[in-house]
C-alpha cells in the first residue's frame, strides 16, 4: 500500500489549495480506517485554528480547539457543554480530538453535537468565509465540504442550559440524550437537540416553541414523537420516545420553564 502524500500548509489559502483531493488531518482519530484509500492528508495543526474566546457574551472556538481544552475552559463555558464533552470520549482521545472533527464527523450518539445543536451554534467556513448554522453542517457535511474548510463554531453563552443522557453505563455512547437552552437574541428563545439514534443528533422545534410558550409538557411530548420511530439494536422507539420526553421535561424544568 503506498502510503499517503503528508503535507503542512501553514496558511488558509495554502490549506484551501492543497485540500482539493486531500483529506484534512485534525486529530487523526476517524481516519484510521480509511489510511488505505487516502491519496493526501493535509495536516491543520499549524494554520492557528486553536483558539478560545469569550467576548461580549459570545464564545468563539477554533476547529482545531481539543475537547479536553473545553472542558479544562468549564468556568467560561455553558455547563451542559462541558458534561457532553466529557461524555463524548474518554480522557485521551479529549486530547486528540479537535470539536470539528468531532462535529463533522458525529453519529447521533454524539453528545458534544446535541449540545452545540441546543446552542444554535454557527460554523465559519473558507472559502468565503461563509456562516452555516451547525444543523445545515451537519446536513451537508458528506457533499458540500469538498475543498472547503471549517475554521470556527460560534454561539452565545445561554441564560442558563442543561444536557443529560441515558445509555447502558456510565461511560457508554448514549442510548438517548438531551439538551435544552435558553438563549437570548433569537426567536424562539430555547434551543432543544435531542440525540442516541440515526446520523446526526437533531434540533426540535416544536418543542422550542412550546418552551418559548411555557408548556413544557408540550415541549415533552414533541420529543417523544421526534424519537417515535427511533428504534434500532439499542432500544425501541417508544424507549426512545419515553425517554426523550422525559430527559426535556426535566431538563425544562433545570433552565427555568
């Protein structure tokens, strides 16, 4: 097997170059299984995308940023992050995985997404920049990242926020989890992602409105339908569904509805 073409851009438009039938090494930790079929790896770590910031109520997190460097920023950031961070992996591969890769690269058991989804987080891209909220990212991360490159998540600190999760021990990938939000500036004013099944972790909307409505059992029952039908070797979809109207209604209830 010929092993890849190893290359180190040191700035964007270099990156952006060399991307074109590359592939981008972040922290490496999904692409072992693919090394066989990979012609270029375009390594990230010098383009200085492993920044942390928190200006006037928003919070800017570089692609490259470590999970493990969220949850050492616990004082900065929402609570309910830092519990899905810490969710997400185990110690070590905090430490190598970058809150892109983890991003574009989620299932949805992924933690980290439900939580930033609750967030309405927002993602820089280059070429451009271009500013896609995290759920189109997450729609169109498969066909409209060729050649092109994340370089930021944004979202504003919440008035306060929540996660929790089920799953069949502590430290296992959740069966269900959730995560509520209340967020200032946006209409309607929470953010609700439940996640543990399918693809990608999802928003659910109707449950924010109900929020927004004061009616969390409404918000509850929203949750239940969204995972109805999610059903497959873990659990059923009225598990699911009980589940997830459950873990809303609390977590409502944690971030004052």
């Amino acid at each position: 097997m010929t092993p890849p073409e190893y290359v180190r851009p040191t700035t964007i438009p270099d990156a952006l170059k060399v991307l074109r039938g590359g592939t981008a090494l972040a922290g490496g930790t999904t692409l072992a299984a693919q090394a066989r079929h990979l012609t270029r790896l375009v390594d990230l770590q010098d383009l200085g995308l492993d920044g942390l910031a928190v200006e006037r109520g928003q919070v800017r997190l570089g692609a490259m940023l470590r999970l493990q460097q969220l949850v050492e920023a616990a004082g900065s950031l929402p609570g309910g992050l830092i519990d899905a961070c810490r969710l997400e992996a185990a110690l070590n591969l905090r430490n190598m995985t970058s809150v892109a890769g983890a991003l574009i690269a989620c299932s949805g058991r992924s933690a980290v997404a439900a939580a930033m989804l609750a967030l309405h987080a927002q993602v820089r891209i280059e070429p451009g920049p271009d500013q896609w909220s995290l759920d189109d990212l997450l729609d169109r991360r498969h066909a409209g990242l060729d050649s092109r490159l994340v370089t930021e998540i944004l979202f504003q600190i919440p008035g306060a926020m929540a996660f929790a999760s089920v799953a069949r021990s502590p430290a296992d990938q959740p069966i269900v989890c959730a995560a509520v939000a209340r967020l200032a500036g946006r209409v309607p004013s929470f953010g609700v992602a439940v996640g543990g099944f399918g693809e990608r972790p999802i928003l659910v909307q109707q449950a924010e409105l109900a929020l927004a409505a004061g009616d969390p059992g409404g918000a509850a029952q929203a949750a239940r339908e969204a995972f109805a039908r999610a059903g497959d070797a873990w659990a059923s979809g009225e598990f699911r569904g009980h589940l997830a109207a459950t873990l809303v209604r609390r977590l409502a209830g944690e971030v004052g509805v």
